[in-house]
C-alpha cells in the first residue's frame, strides 16, 4: 500500500477493466507536462465477473469456436486478475516508455477509506474514465474537493477482421 | 672377309660428323635471322585440323595426335583461333525462373551483348519495383482504399452485433468479454446479477433471463461462426485491391521492357510471366510486419531476386566465335553445376546458381581438351559425348545422372550446343580409344597426327634454324651464335636419333635454349655460344646421371666384369641402354654362351627366369634359327647352348643384343676367342642379317667411356649395324677420338663381317662345294656341329640309350 510521503501534488489515473489505458494515460502525461507530480495508477477492480459465475447458468462462449462451457468462481478468478496483470503490463510500459516512474495499485471500488487516503485534496487530481462517473465512488471523491478529469472513452469495439496498415 | 679388309668396315669421321648448316644461309648470330614457319613440318597434321575445323557435319570433332611436349595444344589453339576469327560471336544465353515449376528453370538466348543488356534491364527493373510497389502500398490513395474495404467489412460486422446487443439489452442481459470469449449475464441496475440477487427474482422471471440467455447465446454463436467467412470476404477484398494497384504500378515498368524486346517473342513471354507472378504475390511484396521470429520472415529482396536473370554465356566483349583451352577438365568444369547454400542447415538453390561448364562457353566456337585429362576425371567422357551426341548441354550432377543423389535438385533445361571439340593426346591414347570405344570413331571422326621428326635437307635445316631464332625471340632469350645453332641442331638430330633427322619435340628445344641462355648468363655473356649448349647437355648429364656414375664406377672397380683388353672364348661385350625419361645412356654388358651336345635348343637364361622381355626371347629364337639354317642342314643340330646377361639382376628386353648372342655363341662351338677390346650391338635375322637398333649413340658412349677411363690404345672400338649409320650423332669427344685413330666404330652388314672383326679371323664363306675355307670360323662351327651329330648319333645306337635322339 502506498503511503504518502510529502505534499508533493499527486496525478492518480483511475483505471478499469473496460476503459482503453492509452486515453487516460495521455491525459496524464498533458497534465504531468504543466506540474511535477507523483503518479500514482489504480485499478478499480468490480465484482461481474465474480457475480456472473456465482449464476449456475452462465457459460463462457470461445470467441475462436464458438463453443461454451461453464463459467466458474475460478475462471472469474482468472479472468479477473489477467484484466489486472495485463492493465498493470500496459500502463507500466507506458511510463517506461516516457521515462516516469509510476506506482500501481488494486482497489475495491468499495474500499472507501483508501480512496481517501490516495486523494487528500485540492492540489491532487484524478484522471478516470467517464463510466466513473455513474459510481457512488465518484460522489465519495467528489467530497474531497480534488480535481476530477474525466475522459470519454470509445465503446469497447466487436472484433473484426484483421487487417495490415 | 680377311683381317687386311677390317678397316673397310670403320665408320669415317666424315660419316660420324654431321654439319646443319645450309649453303644458302649466311649469319653469325640468331638475331639476324628472319622469322620462319610456325609450325615447321606439320602440315599434315595442320591440313587435319583445318578440315576438321571447318567441316560443320556432325562428328568431324578433331583428334590431335602426339607426344606430350609436340606444341600441340599451340598448334591446335592457334588453328582454331584462326578458323574463329571468320565467323561472328556466339549468342549470348541466360537462364531464368520458371514461375510454375521452379524446379526447372527456362532459358532464353540473346544475340551477342543483348543478354547482359537484358541483365541490366531486369535489375534496374527490380530496383524500380522494390521502391515503387511499397511507395505503392503506402500511398494515401491505397490506404483510403484500403480503409474503405476495412471500413464496409467492419459495418458489416458491427451490425451483426449490434443486432446481438440490442436482443440483449432488451432481455437486460449483458454481453461481457473475456480474454478468450463472452459471457452472457443479466443485468439490472447495470450491475450483473449474483446468485443472491437472482434467488429472489420471481420463477417466471428466472425462467424467463435462462431462456433469454439461452436464444442469445444460440444468435452469438452463430454470429461467431460466421465471422471466419467474413474475414474470408474481407482477405478477397485486400486482395483484389492489391492486385489491383500491383497492376496498375508493375504494369507501367514492365510495359517499357516488352517493346524494347519486342523482336524477341520469347523474351516477351517471360516479361509477361513476370508481371503475372508480382501480382499474384502482391502481398509478398510488402513491407514485412515484425515477428517474434524474424529469421522466418522472407526477406524482400530475396522475393525481388527471384527476377534476376542467370546470365551464363555473355560473348559481350568478344569479336571472334569463342577458343576455350579447358586446362582441368573435370565434371563441372566441362559441363557446369548447380551451387548451393546453407539456409538454417539446409542446402537450397535456384536457378541464380546454376555455373556453365566450359562446353557451354565454347558454345558456337571451339573447345580444345587435353585427352589424357579428360580421362582422368570420373565421368567426363561419358557426359562429353553425350553432349556431342545430344548436341545440347544439361546442366547436372553426375549424381543426379547415375541416380546416386536423392535430394531434389533443379533441372535446368539444356542448351543446344553447336560447337566443334580439339582432343590433344597421345597416339597409344587414339588408338585405345578407336579399338576400345565404339562412339568414339563418330565423334572424333578427323585424326591429325603430327610428325615427331623433319627430314633433313638444305630446306629444312634453313626452316629449322628460322624457328629456333623464333623461339629465341619469343623467350626473350640472349641471341645464340652461329656455332651456338649448329650445336643445337646436333641435338635435335640426336633427340630424333637419326642424323638425317631433326626432332620436332618443341619443349626439349625449348628447354635446351632457355638452359643455355642461364649458362651465358652465368658467365656474364651477351651471346650464347657453342659451349653453352654443350653445359647445357652435360648439366642434364650431370642431374641425371646418377644411375650411370653409379654402374662406371662399379666396372671400373671390377664389381661388374666388363674386360677391355684380351680374348676370351664365349665371351663378348654387349651394349645396353637405359632410358630415364629426358635422359638416356648406354653402358656395356658381358654376355656369355656356352655349348654341349644337346638336341638343337638354345637357353636363353633372361628367359627362364622371367627376366627376359618377349622381344628380348624373340631375338634369342631367331638367333637359334639363324644358327641352325646356316650350318650343317644335312645333320640334325645336336647342340645345347645357353645364353646370359652375366650381372643382370634387372629386367632385360629387346633385341639388340641378338648379333652379340650369336657371336658368343659361335665363339664357344669354334672354340676361337673374341676380342674383349671390342663391344657389339645390333639385331640379326633368320639370314644372318644384321639390322639396325634404337639407342646406338648413347651404347657406343657408353663403352667409350669405360675405354677411355682405362686407357684408349687404339684398339678399343664398337661394332654396330650399317643400318644406323645414320642415326649417328656422337659426342666430340668420341668424334674426337676416332679422328685420333685411338677408337673405332665398325659399321657390319651381316653376322659374318661382325664374327670377323671381333674373332680377327676370316669368318668364312661357302665356295662351290658348299664348304667353308678351312680354319675360317664359320669352318669350325660347322666342324663341331657335326662332330656333335655324330657323337649324339653314336650315343643313341648305344644298348639302352634313346634312340630318339638320333
């Protein structure tokens, strides 16, 4: 877990498993261009999937064959966590690419008082995807007065044919 | 003959000493003489080869016959460099991909300097392609192009799904993605339902979201399952697209080449298979995307590469039909190979690989071939007349032929061959080929042979001394004296072993004129005179010579038994020779005979113990007849007589020795002894005849040194056939000699006058009775023949003795 160290004015970029890390993290990097904050990323985690698989009833359908199978509390797990590793593997990338050090952290969008300690006040600011918005988390960080950007993300697209460019 | 008569038998010095100098021809060194005729004394041989040469038929490919070292391979080059001269260069031949069968690669033929300008085109051509049909491909206008194919596939997707996701929303069930597939869960409030939440729904409405869930499922896999045709239709229309653009781009480079070689049908064809396979392959063509494994990825200039054109006869640069002289006739060499090269630990080739031999060089000209090398390369004649058979060239292993290779390998198709091959070799080798090789005789169809030897007369010795300034000037050698020439041509008078001859073997002339020039130049000279050519042969002598120091010095330490002075009954010196390659000589050998009663055979001794040559028995045989027709032919030849190489440890052969022989033999039945001061050779016949042998120089040499070491008193002297008078050619210092009176050389015509000089008594000839003069050794032979037949006849009539053997 993070703790805070300074007054140091801290960018946390807000990410979930549905929004594109390549919007949120170009709104970061505009933002880290005009102040020399921390970056903090935070992967919001919901509970779908876990939700999903306690139904006796839902099936994984292959994208490849297009046959099904149970969808179970394990396979949640999994798919779960590798929405997490392959968001962290993205954005992580991202900062090595633009030389900037970054932290990443899981949070449970019920998880309150962490939230609080990650977002102190005026001088931080959140950058998080619009679907954010809808959440009882954003009326929490709406509270603590910090400064929230939201970024409309693109609907995620159906899978089309692959094509060169 | 009477012993006063002896002296009519020496040969003169006249006789012994020749002179080469014409009486038209006035100079004093080489250099003032004009150039000669280049290849003195073959006119029959060259006659040959320009009928050969010019004869277009089949099978009149040429044969040059002789000796290693004859200028032959000059000779034959030189011709057909002339002959080649008159007519046009040869074609030009490439080979090239073949498109749907890569396996055999085509060719195409181009008028002379064409087929490499074609080369050039092709490249300039792929380096034109390999930047403009990427530009192509990165063109904004293809990409919208492109975007608009993606852009109606993607449309057309999206509304299958969209159609899903309206079904969906409107049963509240959410479609959820996971890394490998989809899950289909209800929704409410936009929160997936749990267990909990769903347990408390009413029955109807659970039943309702199962079977919702259910059809909709049913409508996603099936949308899944039609999403590999969509792709199908979306690859068909990038294809057609790029084929498209490839067309348009390839099209308009290519068009310019197909009128430049629009005379050329053939060229004109491979142009158009070329453009069909760009754009058929289109997409090759492309920038590579990265992958994980970049070694797989095909490099595009390889693809590019595939274009290039194999030129592998280019007579760009030439005036003339081609002269090929192919100094290592070996498989690949004559006929071409297929190159190959390691990809990732396999062996792969194309038609870029594909070597021509020196047939396909010599294509439309001449190719010249050393016989003996041809030979001794494994499978070279067989792939030779093939080729001259066929009249066309295929290029492939001889593992491939024989069936020994079983990798796949290309097949290129073969070139027709118009071309007319010179064998030069040895005459044995001709004549093996014509009794051992049924096809020769239809291919090599003109024999030249040439002369190993001029006869000598005013003309020639004038043409002769012209070639060897000739000679001179070419090596740049340091002009040679008038005296310096004589000298020389003694030498070709004795390498030819004849003094009415003059050999013709140009590298031993050449050597003894590069040789002597080295000995002027080492005592600083600016000319080369006669005692540089005589260094010149006794520095061979001396570099040779081992073999010969070693054999006089073991007569001079009486280890072999050679007697120089006195008689002896049985016992006569013989004359062998030892040939060494480039150097020959000659030293004496004692035979011995012996005789008894016997049934009328002689022993030759070599013979029986195998030590004897076939000719070698032939003149012993001869010998034995020769003896029996000439005496007492009224009684049965009741003798037993051996012969022997006394000290002879080697192999002996020829028949030179026979006179020798016979007089050791007569020796021992008249029981009169021969002069060991004296040495003989020569071959006899059935009549008594005594005929010429080969080696009589380096033999009389060879006892004359053994005399003179001892001590020449004037009675020392070698008998030898008349009938190689003219095959003198002596050293000066034996020349020398005779002239002093201090040695001798007897010339004989028969068995008689040899059996005279060498007993110093009359051998004898029959008068009217039939009768022998008394004590005439002829007289005595025919004396004990008969008192041998007597003997036997007594012997016989014995109580318990054969009566047989009378």
């Amino acid at each position: 877990m993070t703790k805070r160290s300074d007054k140091k004015p801290r960018i946390v970029i807000a990410v979930t498993e549905l929004a594109p890390v390549h919007q949120l993290w170009s709104a970061a990097l505009k933002l880290l261009a005009e102040s020399r904050a921390e970056l903090l990323a935070v992967f919001i985690t919901d509970d779908r999937w876990h939700r999903a698989a306690s139904l006796p009833f839902t099936r994984e359908i292959s994208r490849i064959s297009g046959m099904d199978e149970d969808f179970t509390a394990r396979r949640a797990i999994q798919v779960h966590d590798e929405a997490i590793h392959r968001t962290q593997i993205q954005i992580q990338e991202l900062a090595t690419r633009a030389d900037l050090k970054l932290v990443f952290e899981v949070l449970a969008e019920s998880d309150q008082q962490r939230v609080r300690e990650l977002v102190t006040g005026s001088n931080d600011t959140l950058i998080a995807p619009s679907v954010i918005g809808t959440r009882p988390l954003f009326e929490e960080l709406r509270k603590l007065g910090c400064r929230i950007v939201l970024i409309e993300t693109r609907k995620e697209t159906y899978p089309g044919p692959e094509t060169r460019h | 003959m009477k012993p006063d008569d002896f002296d009519k038998l020496k040969v003169t010095v006249d006789d012994l000493r020749q002179l080469y100098e014409p009486p038209g021809i006035e100079f004093v060194s080489s250099d003032q003489l004009p150039p000669g005729t280049r290849h003195l004394g073959q006119q029959r041989a060259i006659d040959a080869i320009r009928m050969g040469i010019q004869i277009e038929s089949e099978g009149h490919n040429v044969f040059v016959l002789g000796p290693a070292g004859s200028h032959r391979h000059g000779l034959a080059e030189e011709l057909a460099r002339e002959q080649a001269a008159k007519k046009s260069p040869a074609k030009d031949w490439c080979y090239t991909a073949n498109f749907s069968n890569p396996e055999k690669p085509h060719t195409l033929s181009f008028p002379t300097g064409k087929g490499d300008q074609f080369r050039r085109d092709m490249r300039d051509l792929i380096d034109e392609l390999r930047l403009s049909i990427p530009a192509t491909f990165e063109s904004d206008d293809y990409r919208n192009q492109l975007k608009a194919v993606e852009a109606a596939t993607q449309k057309e997707v999206e509304e299958q799904w969209k159609e899903l996701e309206e079904h969906a929303s409107a049963r509240n069930i959410g479609v959820m993605h996971t890394p490998t597939g989809y899950v289909l869960a209800p929704i409410k409030d936009e929160k997936v339902i749990d267990e909990e939440e769903f347990s408390k729904l009413p029955e109807s409405e659970r039943a309702e979201i199962q079977k919702a869930i259910k059809v909709l499922s049913e409508e996603l896999q099936s949308n899944i399952e039609h999403m590999p045709q969509l792709q199908k239709k979306h690859r068909e229309r990038v294809k057609a697209l790029n084929r498209d653009v490839m067309e348009h781009a390839v099209g308009v480079l290519i068009s310019d080449l197909r009128k430049k070689y629009r005379d050329m049908p053939a060229v004109v064809i491979y142009l158009d298979e070329v453009q069909r396979n760009i754009i058929e392959n289109a997409d090759d063509f492309r920038s590579p995307d990265s992958s994980p494994l970049p070694y797989l990825v095909r490099d595009s200039s390889e693809l590019f590469s595939q274009y290039e054109v194999n030129l592998i006869v280019s007579n760009k640069e030439n005036v003339a039909a081609p002269v090929i002289f192919e100094p290592n006739p070996g498989y690949t060499n004559i006929i071409g190979k297929v190159e190959y090269r390691g990809e990732m630990g396999v062996l792969t080739t194309d038609f870029r690989m594909i070597r021509p031999g020196a047939l396909l060089a010599a294509n439309g000209g001449y190719l010249i071939l050393d016989m003996h090398r041809v030979l001794s390369h494994p499978f070279v004649w067989e792939a030779l007349k093939q080729a001259l058979f066929a009249r066309q060239v295929r290029i492939e292993s001889p593992g491939e032929t024989y069936g020994f290779v079983s990798t796949s390998t290309l097949q290129p198709d073969p070139i027709p061959l118009d071309i007319k091959v010179i064998l030069v070799g040895e005459r044995w080798l001709y004549y093996l080929l014509c009794v051992y090789d049924s096809e020769f005789n239809d291919l090599f169809k003109i024999a030249a042979d040439l002369d190993d030897d001029l006869k000598r007369s005013d003309e020639n010795i004038e043409a002769y001394l012209l070639l060897i300034a000739d000679r001179i000037r070419e090596r740049k050698l340091l002009p040679f004296h008038r005296d310096a020439m004589q000298k020389v041509m003694q030498q070709r008078a004795r390498r030819a072993e004849d003094s009415e001859r003059l050999s013709m073997h140009m590298r031993s002339l050449e050597d003894l004129l590069t040789q002597s020039d080295y000995w002027a130049r080492q005592r600083g000279a600016e000319q080369v005179n006669a005692s540089d050519v005589s260094k010149s042969v006794d520095e061979i002598a001396r570099r040779l010579g081992r073999p010969q120091a070693r054999i006089a010095d073991a007569i001079q330490r009486d280890i072999l038994l050679i007697d120089t002075e006195g008689a002896c009954i049985g016992q006569v010196n013989g004359l062998s020779v030892v040939d060494l390659g480039e150097f020959r000589f000659g030293f004496p050998v004692r035979i011995t005979a012996t005789t008894r009663i016997g049934t009328g055979e002689v022993v030759d001794i070599e013979r029986e113990v195998k030590l004897g040559g076939a000719i070698h028995s032939k003149g012993v045989m001869i010998l034995a007849a020769a003896l029996s027709s000439r005496y007492a032919s009224n009684v049965p030849l009741s003798l037993h007589g051996n012969v022997v190489f006394e000290q002879s440890y080697g192999g002996v052969d020829g028949d030179s020795a026979s006179v020798a022989e016979l007089c050791a033999l007569l020796s021992s039945l008249a029981r009169i002894p021969i002069r060991q001061n004296l040495a003989v050779t020569g071959s006899i016949n059935q009549l008594g005849r005594v005929q010429a042998i080969g080696g009589v120089n380096e033999k009389i040499e060879g006892h004359f040194d053994i005399c003179r070491e001892r001590g020449l008193d004037g009675s020392h002297g070698v008998v030898i056939p008349r009938d190689n008078i003219k095959h003198l050619v002596l050293r000066e210092d034996v020349i020398e000699a005779v002239k002093q009176g201090d040695y001798s050389v007897f010339a004989v015509r028969d068995i008689d006058e040899a059996l005279s000089i060498l007993t110093g008594i009359e051998a004898g000839k029959r008068d009217k009775k039939d009768r022998f003069p008394k004590d005439s050794v002829n007289y005595r032979v025919e004396t004990q023949l008969i008192r041998y037949a007597e003997l036997r006849k007594n012997f016989a009539e014995k109580p318990g003795n054969d009566k047989t053997l009378r």
